[in-house]
C-alpha cells in the first residue's frame, strides 16, 4: 500500500512538473506575441 501511494506521489509530482513547463510555455509564447504585436504599431 505505501509503495503504491509512493508511486502515485511520484506520478503526481511528475505531472505538477509537466503542467509547470506548460504554463512557462504559454505565458511565454503569450508575452512574446504581446511584445511583437505591440512593435508592429
């Protein structure tokens, strides 16, 4: 049981890592077309 709570911690710790590098992603590639939209005007 603890090995399998174990492993599920781990998955999970793995997924938070996962949705950390999307959201760095997203809010990058966001600030970027902000930036670029703004020096076309």
């Amino acid at each position: 049981m603890i090995e399998l709570w174990n492993s599920w911690c781990e998955s999970l710790a793995s997924v938070e890592a996962l949705a950390a590098v999307v959201v760095v992603a997203v809010v990058s590639s966001g600030v970027i077309t902000l930036i670029e939209s703004r020096r076309h005007r």
